[in-house]
C-alpha cells in the first residue's frame, strides 16, 4: 500500500466508528486475529480508558449476575458493594484492612478480570498503543517524515516510533492482558522517587550517544510500566511523604514529569493503595492531599464466619501432590478455629491481627507433616489427622501484648488455642452421640485397655498388628461409632465440596474416594477419641499416645 493508501485507512479509521462486536469493553470478538497495525485500523478499533474498561466490564459482569472478583470470598455483604461503587465511579482506592485480609489480592483480581485487553506495539515497555498516537503524527510515521511534536506530551516511546518507521503497516501488535498491566510495589524505605517515575539512564546515554535530557535517555518507572493498568502499593504509609507528593499529580490530573525532562506522561492508571488501619488512623503517615485524593477508603475485614475461612484455606492451599491427597473437613474446621481463636484471644494483638495466611500455611505444614510420617513410607492417600495438628507450630505468627511476648508464651498460648479448637470440633461430633452409647463406650475401655495412636501408625498393615484397623477390632461400639460418623462427615465433605465449587474452588482434595477410605477412617477415629476426652464428664484420658479410661 502506498503513502496515499495508508494516509486514507489512517484517516477513515480515526473518522469511523468501530466495525466489531465486542467480547469484553472495547475488545474485538475476533481480537486474536488482528496481529498488526494494518488489522488495527481496517476494524477501526477504538482504545477506551482504564476507568470505561472497569466500568463497562464490571456493569455487563452484574447485568449476567456473575461475580466480578474470583477468590474473594466473604466479602459479600460490605467490601464487594463498596468496591463496586468505587469503580462504578471511576475512584482511586484506599483499602483499610490488616495483615491477610486480601487487600493486594483484590487489587490483582480486578486486573485479572475487568481491565480488557489492549493491542501494544511489540516489544514495547510502556504499554504503547498505536491508535494513540495523533492522525497527523502516525501518518508522518508512516511516511517516514519527521514529527513535529507541539506538545510535551509522552504519547509512545522513540523504540515504538522506529518500529512504525520500519514496518510500516505491518508493524507488529500483540494483546497485553489486563493483569500484564499490573504493577506492585511494596513501600519500604528504600523505595525511590524514581522508582515511581522513571529517571535518566546513564547506560542509555552512553549506549545510544544521547542528549541528557532527550526522552530516549529515559528509563520508565512503575506509574509508566502499569501504563493503561492498575499500579497497587501496599501499605502506602510507609512511603515517606515526599515519595507520596510523586503521586499527587496522577491522582489529581493523570499526570505526571520527571526530573528536568521537558516532557509530561500520562499513564492513564488507577491507583489502589493499601493501609493498616493503625498507620491510616495516625495523622501524617498519609499526607493530606494524597488521603483526599484517593476518593474511596474501603475498610476490609478477616473472615466473620469458619465457612468462609475453609474456603479460603482450600482455596489458597499449595499442594504438591494434589492428586495423592485428601482433607477431612474437620481438619479444615479445627485450622479455622485455631485462627478464629487466636484473634479472640486476650494475649494476642488484636492492632497487629492474624493473618489468614495462619490457616493456609497450617494446612499446607499438615500435608507436609502427614507425607513426612505416613503416606511416604506407607504408600497410603496422604489424610492429616488431628495428631499431626503440632506440626503448625512453625507456621502460626502472632503478637503477644498482655504477657512478655517471648517464644516459650507464644507457644504456650498456641497450644491452649490448639487444644480449644480440638475440643470444639470433636464435641461437634461425638455431641451427636446417645447416653447409651457414650455408656457403652465407656465399659468398652474397662479393665485398663487403651487405644494407642501415632502419627507413623498406618489405618491397616499386613505387617502390624497394632494399626488402627486391628486395635478396632477389641472395640466394637467404638468401630460402630467411627462407621457412623464416616457415614456423616462423608455427606458433610459432599455438602462442602458443592459450597467449594459454587466459588470456582478446586474441591477434588475434600471428595472422599475409594483409596482415602481407610485413612479417612483412621482420621475419624482420632477425631471420636479426641472428644470422648471432652465429654462431661470425659470417658477417656489421654496419655501420650494413648487413650484409655480416666
């Protein structure tokens, strides 16, 4: 195509409205099969800002009665509508919470599942899009004459400019996806100004010969890189305040300069920023302007309810071995309410909090610790149990206030919270029992028999007499007691497993199968041991590793 052809497609698809149905705001239907600038303006395509992408996704996400924000569970009734009214109104947000609430996962799943995507040059670092570029200028591009450039405004890079000089209309595109438009920054102190908007590169000055202050001598910083996208800083107060006055301008304008550059960028970029809620309520940490300007402060909050935690713990749990795995649903329960508890307990910071990062790295030490002593060497589903529930330790993080916070009290109070929970899930299910059988079970544990269990303790070996399933054998009410029980948790992990999937949750880990039955039996056998312990009165003490009548 001559330079008279191309001025005319430039122009008729700058004069024209799109020729596309849309698959998201803005995205051709057919998106994956525009590769190059050419495609880009026979379809006449239409770039839309990062606050109409948001909207528009998020208003056809409820018109379909779908959840915008997959993962987030438990947010339903407060956070979600706030959320939603933030980017319904096109603000930048303040998310408010402690540490685990999710605040940084929320920024990120907006990215995933309501920025469209975009056609950038390829190759390019700052997100250029080539429909951006002014009608007059991407002709002269296209012609290869010079730019006059009549105004200070960063519009795309040199690099994407030369690959339009050289390839024409043929100049490669490729769709950047709405979470390749994400930027996270952590604020630490060693966080720079130019880390947020760019600096001069010496390197580029030396490589390329340039000017000290020509653009090309110009290295991007965060606000460019999330260009089009969402950048998220977390715990924004820690951000020393001259650090924050370099946002000042994008919140307020969408705009932004750097160093001595006689050039203005606008990322078009929305900013989610995240807050402790003892540094957002101690006067100066955000600065005044910055506090105003981002329009939406949205508290956040740890799960309300035990539901709502197993579902995030399954959720978020890393398994390596997902396919050799099963987790009973009372152990889900007893990780809930060991960090339900601790943050109710009265030695425990409440301002510093318990992350729900507790019950997932619990869950995934369990796995651990049940491969470690069982599944490993006995060829068995790996099934946690509750005498694995020690392992924990390493993986629980709190703060003491009322008591000398040293490592000897922490793990005092974790274990009184451990033995708090394994008491209340266990009554949970031996409370379903009658007095007769409670009786019976009582005299079944006379004349000093006990039944001995451990964490190397297969369910059945062919080589040990005094695995689970032989020693059951000497209790008949208790091997009716534990087959009833299955019978019960197993329609509980199917009622769990429907709840899981309604979330988009992977719930193949909680359905109970043919080779995870004789460890899920052995697992409930410690759950019913367990809470004959807590009974009133207990029918059965436990010593060590045995468990016999008090």
């Amino acid at each position: 195509m001559g330079s008279k052809g191309a001025e005319e497609l430039v122009h008729q698809s700058y004069a024209s409205k799109p020729t596309y149905a849309e698959t998201m705001v803005g995205v051709p239907e057919e998106y994956r099969q525009i590769r190059t600038l050419r495609d880009l303006l026979e379809v006449n395509y239409k770039h839309l800002s990062v606050d109409r992408q948001l909207r528009g996704n998020l208003i056809t996400k409820l018109k379909r009665d779908e959840f915008p924000y997959r993962g987030i569970i438990g947010y339903d009734d407060e956070v979600i509508p706030a959320v939603n009214r933030a980017i319904l109104a096109g603000h930048d947000i303040l998310l408010i919470g402690q540490i685990g609430q999710a605040k940084t996962k929320i920024a990120e799943t907006i990215a995933q599942t309501l920025l469209s995507h975009i056609p950038v040059i390829e190759g390019s670092t700052t997100n250029d899009i080539p429909t951006s570029i002014p009608e007059d200028k991407l002709i002269s591009l296209l012609n290869d004459v010079e730019v006059i450039h009549t105004t200070p405004e960063f519009i795309v890079s040199k690099e994407s400019e030369e690959s339009i000089r050289n390839n024409k209309l043929d100049t490669k595109i490729k769709w950047l996806e709405g979470f390749h438009r994400y930027r996270y920054i952590l604020a630490t102190p060693d966080i720079s100004v130019k880390d947020l908007v760019g600096q001069i590169d010496a390197m580029k000055i030396a490589k390329k010969g340039v000017e000290l202050y020509d653009i090309q001598s110009y290295t991007s910083g965060q606000l460019l890189q999330a260009r089009h996208g969402i950048l998220c800083i977390d715990e924004l107060p820690v951000l020393d305040p001259r650090k924050q006055v370099a946002l000042l301008s994008v919140l307020q304008e969408g705009k932004f300069t750097t160093g001595s550059y006689p050039v203005v960028f606008k990322p078009d970029v929305k900013i989610m920023a995240t807050a402790n809620p003892i540094d957002y309520t101690h006067s100066g940490k955000v600065i005044e302007p910055l506090f105003d300007r981002l329009r939406s402060h949205i508290s956040t909050h740890y799960p309300k309810g035990s539901l709502d935690e197993m579902l995030i713990i399954l959720q978020e749990t890393k398994i390596a071995d997902d396919v050799n795995v099963f987790i009973p649903v009372f152990i889900l329960k007893t990780i809930a309410k060991i960090a339900e508890l601790a943050r109710a307990h009265r030695d425990i910071s409440r301002e510093k909090g318990v992350s729900v990062r507790v019950g997932i790295h619990s869950m995934e030490l369990l796995i651990s610790e049940t491969e470690r002593t069982r599944s490993i060497f006995h060829l068995t589903t790996t099934v946690p149990r509750f005498c694995d529930i020690h392992s924990i330790h390493q993986s629980v993080k709190f703060e003491l206030t009322e008591i000398e916070d040293n490592r000897d009290n922490r793990m005092n109070v974790l274990k009184s919270i451990i033995n708090d929970a394994l008491k209340e899930v266990s009554l949970q299910y031996i409370g379903r029992l009658t007095n007769e059988q409670l009786s019976a079970l009582k005299n079944e544990f006379a004349n000093g028999k006990t039944f001995s269990v451990s964490q190397t303790m297969p369910s059945h070996s062919e080589h040990n007499s005094t695995d689970y399933q032989s020693q059951l054998e000497a209790f008949p009410e208790l091997k009716k007691v534990v087959s009833g029980m299955s019978l019960c948790i197993g329609k509980e992990q199917i009622e769990f497993a429907k709840f899981a999937k309604k979330f988009g949750i992977k719930n193949d880990t909680v359905l109970v199968r043919k080779d995870a039955e004789a460890e899920f039996a052995a697992a409930v056998l410690e759950v019913a041991l367990e809470g004959l312990t807590w009974v009133d009165p207990p029918i059965l003490k436990r010593k060590q590793n045995d468990y016999g009548v008090t």
